[in-house]
C-alpha cells in the first residue's frame, strides 16, 4: 500500500514538473532536444587538477547501439550455468574508488593490460541541477570497449565514480559509455559518447551534458578475495551426499561464499584473467563430480527402497504413497482430466504424480488454490535438487476437480492428489517427518 501511495504521489509531482517545463518552454523560447540527443546532467564533480582535452567524436553512437544484457538467476551452485550469470552481471565496484582515482599514474603509451579502469562523472557548467526534484540521479555507467560485451555497474549508485577491470585496451580501439538515470517511473538516458583509445590516461569519453575521465591502474591482486575461494571451495569438496538431507546435503553455504568472493575478485579482475579462470575451472569440476556422486547415492538409496506404491510418513503424522507418474504427453493428459482453468505454469511441467495421502493428526486442510501444497514433500531430480511438489488437482468419487475452496480432510481420511513435478528425470520424493529425518519414495 505504500508503495502504491508513494508511486501516486510521485507521479502528480512529476506531471507538476511536467507541465512547468512545459509552459517554460512555450513562453520563455526554450527549445526541446531532438530525439536521441544526449538527455541531461548528472552532478558536478570539481576536477582534482586539470582534465585533458575531450575527444569529440563528430557522429556518437546511436541509443540502441548496444543491446540489453539477457536476465539470468543466480543459483546457489558452481555450474557453468552460475558463472555465465554472474559473469553477465553487474561489474562489482572497488572500494575507495575515488582513491584510487586521484592516485592512479599516468599511462604514457600502449596497450593496458590487466588493468582497472577508473572514471569520473563531471558535467558540464549549468547543468549539474539534473533529477534535482527527486533529490539527485542514481546512475548506472554502461561500457563497451572495442567489439567487446556491453559492461554494466550495478543500479541505482549516486553519481560518482566508476570501475571496470580490463584484460586489454589496446590503442585504437574504441570505447563507447552510456550514462543513465534510474527513477522510480522510469529510466533516462542522461548521455552516451564514445572515444578511440590512443594508448596514453587519462582519457576523456565527452557527452552532450556530462564528461567521464578515465584513469587506470595496474591491478594489484585481491588476495583475500582469492584466498576465500580457495578456502570455500575445499570446505565444499569434503562434503559428501545424503539422500536424506535437502538437495542431498549440497554445500549451499559454501557455494554461495565462492561466488561473493569470485565477484569481489572480479572487481579487480577481469573474468578472463587466468587467476580467476583457473579457480572457476576448478569449481566446475567439483560440481560434476557432485552430480556423479550425487547420482550414485540415489541409484544406491532407490535400489534398496520398496516399490513406490509403499506409503510412507511425513509431518503431523501423514502417510503418502505414489499411485502413478505421468511424463510428457501423459502429463499434458492429466491436466486435461483435472478439466478446469490451471494457472499457466501447470502447461510447462513435465510430470504430474499422482499421490494418495492419508491425513494425520487433527486432519489436514488443503488450500483453495494450487500452489506448494506441502513443504514437507519435496522431489529430487538426477542431479541430486530438491524441488516443490505443486497441488493442482483432487480426485472425488473418481474424477478430477482443480482447487477452488478450501477443503478439509478429516484425520485418517484418504485423498487423491495431482501434483505437478517440475523435474524431467523425478528420481525420489522426499517427506520430511517429525522426527526431522526424511523418508524416501521412489518415484519410478
């Protein structure tokens, strides 16, 4: 709700704003920009000592230049899939980067390698008031260097400074930035340029309204950051599965401690660099050979597991047992039995399982709408994940009805269930019983 307020409130003030640049440009002759034309200031930043000659390029780069970077989630683990996200991500930010900015040496010639790149926002006088109604910008620094991948900082940093680390920036080649303005309606793009690298720092990628020098530094390297990776990443190798834990024990922790001190270290180093990449190749190899260990555990657990039509126990005292697994064509069946609307997910999962639970103490109540029917059951698919079982169908006098009232299952009572299985290869439910331990059901 006050969310919705402050958006409201926002919204009249800038429709004020608005309207009053509006009638200031009808009565006092200010003429609007053409589209496309660089959009405003950021916050003036006094110089330290006296910025070199701007290169002004005769035909800058067109909004569109560069392409959005592709969403991606971040999971918990090493997969190659974890790093490509992290490695499309925002670029991390060093610390003290002004520091670092006014104590960074000339360059006098040739390429830079293995450097960090350090830039500061400056605009031009008369137009450091810019989103000065909303209290200043908070501003995202795009880059593109030579035929390279777009870089961005992480949203919403005051305007300031800004880092990149670079594996190399060799002379003539072109390095294109993009300044823009997050607000809460929208997103402005304050100003873009670009400048042809002629192997000497400072050097200065000029806009409309706003200039960005660059400085570089040799990048020491982040040794504690390196350090951590390393120390995580043995931690998690100790680690072995168990299929009576969640995502079979897989050292989450650690996991996600190698990754924060991967993208610390990337704040320095490129992703290139060969003390990162060495690192990461060996994360990789420790995951598949979780997936390997992982696969063995469950193939041991279910060849010593009874049929899957063997009830088992899980929370306040409930029985579960597997009546049928419909795969592919068979799932899209299943949900056509259940006959009424579905939510959109439900066309997108590749099994449904049909389970017949048996209510434990003081009965069980299901809800009016599908979704997670019950933490306590959870299916592991081939790689040893753990994932939600989703309720979209009950079976009464022996047809299908979806969730639509909340129902009430008296204790003892037995009720046929249909739940939606987002895994392709389910290799075993888990139900997490009272004693905290999990028994297992085989789910093929």
């Amino acid at each position: 709700m006050l969310r919705v307020v402050l958006r409201s409130f926002v919204n009249v003030v800038y429709a004020v704003w608005l309207m009053l640049v509006v009638l200031g440009g009808c009565c006092f002759g200010a003429m609007p920009e053409a589209e496309g034309q660089d959009a405003g200031p950021v916050v003036a930043v006094a110089p330290v000592e006296p910025v070199p000659a701007p290169v002004v390029v005769s035909e800058p780069a067109p909004i569109d230049f560069v392409p959005e970077p592709a969403p991606g989630i971040l999971e918990p683990r090493l997969s190659r899939e974890a790093w490509d996200v992290l490695a499309r991500g925002p670029v991390p930010q060093v610390r003290d980067a002004l520091s670092w900015f006014e104590s960074a040496p000339p360059h006098e010639s040739g390429a830079l390698e293995g450097a960090l790149v350090i830039c500061r926002t400056m605009m031009l006088p008369g137009h450091d008031d810019w989103d000065g109604i909303f209290g200043g910008p908070e501003i995202q620094l795009r880059v593109r260097i030579a035929g390279g991948a777009m870089r961005a900082t992480p949203e919403g940093r005051p305007a300031g400074v800004f880092s990149f680390p670079v594996a190399r920036l060799a002379p003539r080649d072109r390095v294109w930035m993009r300044l823009i303005d997050e607000d809460l309606l929208d997103d402005d793009v304050i100003g873009e340029g670009s400048t042809q690298f002629t192997g000497i720092t400072p050097f200065v990628v000029s806009m409309r309204r706003a200039t960005l020098e660059c400085r570089a530094v040799s990048a020491p390297e982040p040794r504690a950051a390196l350090a951590r990776f390393d120390r995580m990443l043995s931690r998690a190798e100790d680690v072995r599965p168990d299929v009576s834990l969640l995502d079979l024990g897989y050292p989450e922790r650690e996991a996600m401690e190698v990754l924060a001190a991967a993208s610390e270290a990337a704040a320095w180093l490129d992703w290139s660099d060969a003390r990162l990449r060495e690192r990461i190749d060996h994360a990789e190899r420790f995951e598949r050979a979780w997936s390997d260990a992982a696969r063995a555990e469950m193939d041991h657990a279910t060849s010593t597991l009874p049929e899957p039509s063997t009830p088992v126990a899980f929370g306040e005292g409930r029985q579960a047992r597997l009546l049928e697994l419909r795969c592919g064509a068979d799932a899209g069946r299943a949900h056509r039995d259940i006959g009424a609307a579905l939510p959109a997910w439900a066309a997108r999962v590749p099994c449904v399982a049909i389970v017949e639970v048996v209510a434990g103490r003081g009965g069980w109540t299901l809800p009016a709408v599908p979704g997670v029917l019950d933490p306590e059951l959870r299916v592991v698919d081939g790689d040893g994940r753990s994932h939600g079982l989703l309720w979209v169908g009950r079976r009464t006098a022996g047809t299908w009805r979806a969730p639509d009232e909340v129902v009430q299952v008296a204790e003892g009572e037995r009720v046929e269930l249909a739940l939606d299985i987002p895994v392709r290869d389910p290799r075993l439910i888990q139900a997490r019983h009272d004693r905290g331990g999990v028994s297992l059901l085989r789910a093929r």
